[in-house]
C-alpha cells in the first residue's frame, strides 16, 4: 500500500509515502525508495534521500551519486549518511566530478557522524575536503575542529587544523 | 447614336484601317481544324524522338554563376565538356540546328554550337519576351512601346527573315520543327510559319487560359496551371472535352509546380526557381479522349526531390538529390534528366524512378540553370539503381531544410500508407523530434492515431519505456499519441506476449505520478482496447489511489474515462467497486457523479 501511495499524483503524499517506507527491508520497498530519487519533484526526492539514508539502502548510491553531480543537498546529507570507510573513499574520488559545494557538503556531514570511524578513514574525508578550493571545505574543516574535543589527540583533527592553518595563514 | 457620334466612330475605324494590319490581331479566325491540320503538317517532325541539333546529340548547356556567367557545353554521352566560355548573359539559352542563341547584354547572340564562338549578334530594342530556335531559325519576341513584335532570324547569318507584329501582348515564342508557335494576349496560341512568317492559323482554349507552352521534337503542348493540351487536330474544338486535355494531380503540398515556362512571365525569360518547380511529362498520342500520361504517370521536379506519381495521383516513387538542389529538369521521353547545383547530372527511369546515371560534369562552378537538348535520350541503364522510396520519403521527412516543410508532409503522408514498424518509428520520430515543424507534428499524430496497424505494437511499447526521470532528464515523448494509436488496435488480433507486453508499459504510465489527466484518459482507453478484461485490476487500484486526489479526482475528463472503463468494459466487481467509490464521503465530486450517472445508465 506505501508503494501505491509513493506513486500517488500529490507530491506531499508521495514524500510521506517514502519516509514511511523507509525502514521496510523489502527488496520492493527499497526499489521504491531508489525509484523516488528519480521524482521529478525536488521535495520527493529529498524524502527518498533520506529515506535511502535512513533505511541504509546501497542500492540508492548510484542514484545518490547522480543527485550529487546535480548538486542537490539531500544526496549529499543521504551517502553521508550511508557512508563507511569504502563508501566514503568512493565519494572523495568524485572530486572534481561534481560540485565542490556538493562535496564539501557531503563530506562534512561524514565527519559530523559521530559513529563514523576509524580515525584513519576521518583523516582521508579530512584530506579530501583538503583538495577542495570552494569556501564550504575550509568552513567543513573549521566545523569539525570545533565539534571535535582536543583531548584525547586524534590525528584527523590535527590534519584539519594543519589544513586550516595552511589556508588562513595568510590572511591577515 | 446621333449623327455626331455616329460620325466619330466612322472616323476612328477608317483610321484604324489605314497601314497595314498587325499579324497577330483581335479579329482573326481561330480553332479551324482544316487550317490547323494543315499547319501541323508543315511541321518536319523525325520519325522518333530526337534533339534539335543537326548532330543528332543529346546536350546539354549549363550556366554558371559569375560575372560574366560561364557557358559549359557537354555532350550527354561523354563525360567531358565541348567547350566553354564566358557570355554576357540575360536570358536562358535556345537551341538551334548548328547555334545556341541567347540574349546576351541588349543583343541576341548566337553562338556556334560546337566551339562556343560568337556567330552572329542583333540588336533587341525594347523588353525582352523571350526566343526559341529550331534547326534553321532564331526567332524573338519583344514588346516596345505599343508594339509587340515575332521576329525571325536567320541561324547562320542572323539576317532578320521576317518579322510579325501584334496589337496587344505576346508571350515568348516556342519553336518546333518549323513552326513557331506564339502565344497572344493569353488567349490564342498562333502557329507561325518560320520560313515565311505567314500566321497559319491560331488555336484558342475557350475554358483555359494559354500561358504555358512547351514542344519536344514530336509534340506540343499548351495550357496553363490549371490543365494541359495537347497539340493536334482536336484541339481546334476549343474545348477540354474534345481536346487531348488532362492534368496532373499536383498535390497542395506541391503547388509551385507548373506544367512548364510562363511565356508571360519575364522572370521566366532567364532561369528561375520556377526551373525547379515542374511538373515533367509526355502524352500517348491517342485520337479520341482525354490526355493520357506516357509511362503510366508524371514526376515533380521540387527543388532538391524527383516524385513520379501514376496518373491517378498516387506518389510511385521518389528521388531526393543529396545536399543541393536540381536546378534544370526534362523529360525526354526516355529520360527524365535533371543537372544540380553543383553539376550533378543525373537521369531517372520515368515509370520506376530507378536512377539510370548520376554523373560529376565538374563543370568548375555553380550551376543556376541549364537547357537540355536530348530529346529521346536515355543513358546506358546497366548499372540503374533501383528507386528508394521509402528510405527518400524518411529522409525527406526528416530533412532540416525549412523550405520544404510541406514537402515533408506529403512524404509523411505516403509514407503512412505502408504499414510496418519502421514507418510507425518515423511517425514516432516526428512526435517526438522538437525541431520538427508543428504541422508535421500535427500530421504525424493524425495519421499515428488512425494507424491500427498490429506489426507496430512492438515499436509503440518501446516508445512506451521513454518516462519522467529527473535523473536521466527525460520525459514520456508522445504518450496520447501512441497511446491513442494502441486503442485503435481494439479487436486486431494481436499476439498474446506484445498484448502483454503493451499492457505492461501502458500499467507504468497509468501509475506514473507525473502522468497527467489528459494522456491518462488514452492510457485508460488503450489498456481497455488490448486488455480484455485483464487491465481491471491495475484500473481498479487506479481509481482507488486517486478517488479523493484533487488533481485526478477533480478533472471531469479522467474521472469519464475510469468510470466508462469499469462501468462499461467492467464485470460486477468492477461495478461493486464504482458503487463503494461513489459511497465514499472523500472521492471528488466530479468523479462521484460520474460514477452515478454511469451507474444509472446501466439496467444492471
């Protein structure tokens, strides 16, 4: 019945219909999460984003990757959310591939996760945000040092602050 | 009448008496078929088709564009030029015996047929109407002053034979083994002996107006756009009905095409674009009735299209010259010839359309207009191509060119006429092309829809799979037209997998939320046509999904289409199913009467 109302003409209907469907582990329901990125309506397919998020949908990366290319702000929060050690590699070689807003966005909100790890896989989302130029990497980077205690050391928030330092130190 | 007036006229007609009277005048007899046999029987006609020059060559003259333009003289045999030169040029060229002739500057000029070289040059005052040759004479035609004037001149000296004047307007001379043949005031046609001058008699065409006249070594013929006759006896009865009348069926979408030069027309005097618009054609002689087509038909040239019809009117084949346009066209008889822009000749069989030559003259410049003298001539057809109808009418309807935009529709429209996927895929193509001009857009739904034709269910599924993706950025490409084309497969027995397979791709579209009410009505309507009875499960949870949904639920147009495939097509259940949909407090008004007013319309 979620699916039907996921194809229903009202978009608010078919956005509820996706964030409900989110957590079903059926194979149709995780079809028709992946099946919302397509909407042509922008809010649907945050909710599909979210939803790919929220019920772990691999099958949704693609899709998501697409959506980033497009720059849209949900696929990004969406394969942040997804992200592990493999996945998050996988989104740092998209640079140069899609928006460096869209990336910076995505990575950012990797390291915000506070289950995401190890540190060696923080310090590789750290040095990717690191190659990009676009403002939104330096704020990411600035983020997380701030969201990130000093103590115990952890060496992605030192290789953060090496980068940050390197960027604003010549600035007066 | 008073005396006074009475007197006046007296006067004025003894002063139109005085000098001698113009050869082409009001009051001569006409349509005296004694007279008229007895001209035509003057003329010198070959026992078979054959070209005006004394060589017995097929020829050809082509201009090119320059200042001065640029004669090149080929001998249709051959692959090389006879010769070419610079000419002043303002006028088409004629062809003589021995001599080409041709207004060059104020002067007509002839030129030796065989090297190029001036022969002999006359002064023209006034306005140019036109010339014609044949073996022995020149003849011109101008108008200066009040004065309209035929005169003829001598092929080898230019010596001025004769001359013949007229007191209202004459149109360019045709030349035909001996005759001249003078149109007058639009009306007559006179025949003129070329030795002496002497107008042998004049033929009036009661219901046509004479514009047009075009002669081949054998036959000549006479009319206007609106129909053609053919010259002989009978045409002394100034009637269609007991004339060699007839007419090609040029369709609208070719409605420049003409029968032949405008003798009127001073445009027409050099080469024109009227050049590229022409109907091409011979006539069976034949004693009684109407005209008949040689060869079963005609062709049209239009620019850069050859399109030979039947008789009837039925398109047989066509030709499309590649990139550039054909600037010259003739028939021959045997032939028809036909030289491109940038000297391509190429030679068509008349009935079959199979293209017997296509040969680079490489003339060395662009060409803007040719005269053929080949009459009878056909090339040596061992390596004819067979004519590509279908392949031409596709390209021609997929042609950029805008000029040919109603062209394209005709093509479209014959083409339609054959069944099969493939032609199905071109209508598709049309719909779904967004440079494609909106009239041939229009034409393409219309003859879509009205196709019923079972071998194209598999093409129309696969335009079926094009859907809303954001991703991939597309969009269903002419849905209510395929649609609509699958519905009026309703009763063809189609295969059970294609039915299936419709059926399949018809369900997305229905469920597709971005689907809107006026395509889902032929999407219901279709599924309904093929489905038979199993497209009411996927219908039922249609209406259900949508019931209260204030797009769908509120478009009167949907809510007749759902409520007609269930109530109509559907059993009890479906029926059942109506009854709860219309109990329900939230389905949409318009839907809920819909579904009343069906209901109450059954006996059930």
């Amino acid at each position: 019945m979620l699916a039907r109302y996921a194809g229903h003409h009202a978009p608010n209907v078919r956005a509820a219909a996706l964030a409900a469907i989110a957590t079903y582990p059926d194979p149709a329901a995780r079809a028709v999460v992946v099946a919302g990125l397509h909407d042509p309506v922008a809010s649907v397919r945050a909710a599909a984003a979210s939803a790919a998020a929220a019920g772990r949908v691999r099958e949704a990366e693609d899709a998501l990757f697409a959506l980033l290319a497009k720059g849209e702000a949900s696929a990004a929060l969406a394969l942040a959310g997804l992200a592990d050690a493999d996945l998050s590699r996988k989104i740092a070689d998209h640079f140069g591939q899609v928006p460096e807003a869209s990336l910076a966005a995505c990575l950012g909100a990797i390291l915000r996760r506070v289950d995401f790890g190890p540190d060696t896989a923080r310090v590789e989302v750290v040095r990717a945000l690191g190659k990009l130029t676009d403002p939104s990497a330096t704020h990411a980077l600035t983020d997380y040092i701030d969201a990130t205690p000093k103590n115990p050391p952890r060496p992605s928030r030192a290789e953060a602050e090496k980068l940050v330092e390197a960027r604003v130190g010549g600035a007066p | 009448m008073t005396r006074t007036s009475a007197a006046w006229l007296l006067a004025i007609l003894a002063l139109a008496s005085c000098g001698p009277k113009p050869t082409f005048r009001l009051t001569t007899a006409d349509n005296d078929r004694t007279a008229l046999t007895s001209a035509l029987a003057k003329r010198q006609v070959p026992s078979s088709p054959a070209p005006v020059n004394s060589a017995g060559k097929p020829r050809a003259f082509l201009v090119l564009s320059g200042k001065p333009p640029t004669i090149v003289a080929y001998d249709l045999d051959a692959t090389t030029p006879l010769w070419r030169t610079p000419a002043d040029l303002d006028s088409r060229i004629w062809v003589g015996g021995d001599f080409i002739v041709a207004r060059e500057g104020h002067a007509l000029v002839a030129r030796d047929q065989t090297r190029g070289a001036v022969r002999w040059r006359v002064d023209l005052p006034g306005d140019f109407i036109g010339a014609a040759a044949d073996r022995e004479r020149a003849y011109a035609t101008i108008h200066d002053g009040a004065r309209w004037r035929l005169a003829a001149f001598d092929g080898a000296s230019g010596k001025e034979l004769w001359h013949a004047d007229a007191d209202g307007k004459l149109g360019a001379p045709v030349a035909q083994d001996g005759l001249v043949y003078s149109p007058y005031l639009s009306q007559w046609l006179g025949l003129v002996d070329g030795k002496t001058g002497e107008q042998l008699t004049r033929v009036r065409a009661r219901e046509d107006e004479i514009a047009i006249v075009r002669a081949t070594s054998q036959v000549a013929y006479y009319g206007s756009k609106r129909g053609l006759y053919r010259l002989d006896a009978r045409s002394a009865s100034g009637t269609r009905a007991d004339s060699t009348f007839g007419r090609a069926v040029i369709p609208a979408e070719l409605d420049r095409a003409s029968y032949g030069r405008d003798t009127y027309d001073p445009v027409q005097v050099s080469y024109s674009a009227a050049d590229r618009t022409r109907v091409l054609y011979a006539a069976e002689p034949i004693d009684t009735g109407a005209f008949v087509f040689a060869s079963g038909g005609y062709a049209i040239h239009y620019f850069r299209y050859m399109l030979g019809f039947t008789s009837a009117g039925e398109l047989r084949w066509a030709y499309s010259h590649p990139r550039v346009e054909l600037v010259a066209s003739d028939d021959t008889g045997a032939a028809l010839v036909a030289i491109s822009a940038t000297g391509e000749l190429v030679a068509l069989d008349p009935k079959s359309g199979a293209r017997l030559l296509s040969r680079a003259l490489s003339p060395g410049g662009s060409v803007i207009g040719a005269t053929f003298d080949a009459d009878g001539w056909a090339p040596d057809a061992h390596d004819a191509q067979p004519a590509q109808t279908s392949a031409v009418l596709s390209g021609i309807v997929a042609d950029r060119d805008a000029r040919f935009d109603r062209v394209k529709e005709l093509a479209l429209v014959t083409l339609a006429k054959q069944p099969g996927g493939e032609v199905t895929k071109v209508l598709i193509d049309v719909l779904a092309d967004p440079r494609a001009p909106q009239a041939l857009k229009d034409r393409a739904s219309d003859l879509l829809v009205v196709r019923a034709d079972p071998d194209s269910l598999p093409v129309l599924v696969a335009q079926l799979a094009q859907r809303t993706d954001y991703i991939a950025g597309t969009e269903p490409q002419a849905l209510p037209q395929v649609a609509r084309s699958i519905a009026g497969l309703a009763g063809a027995a189609l295969a059970p997998d294609r039915a299936e397979a419709a059926l399949t791709a018809l369900r997305a579209h229905l469920d597709a939320p971005t689907t809107q009410a006026p395509d889902l009505v032929f999407v219901i309507a279709a599924m309904v046509a093929i489905g038979h009875g199993s497209e009411r499960p996927a219908l039922v949870s249609h209406l259900w999904l949508n019931h209260a949904a204030d797009e769908l639920g509120g478009d009167p147009a949907w809510a007749q289409a759902i409520v007609h495939a269930l109530a109509d097509h559907g059993g009890p259940g479906e029926r059942e199913v109506l009854r709860q949909v219309a109990a329900d407090p939230r389905t949409k008004p318009p839907l809920a009467s819909a579904v009343r007013d069906a209901l109450a319309a059954r006996s059930d």
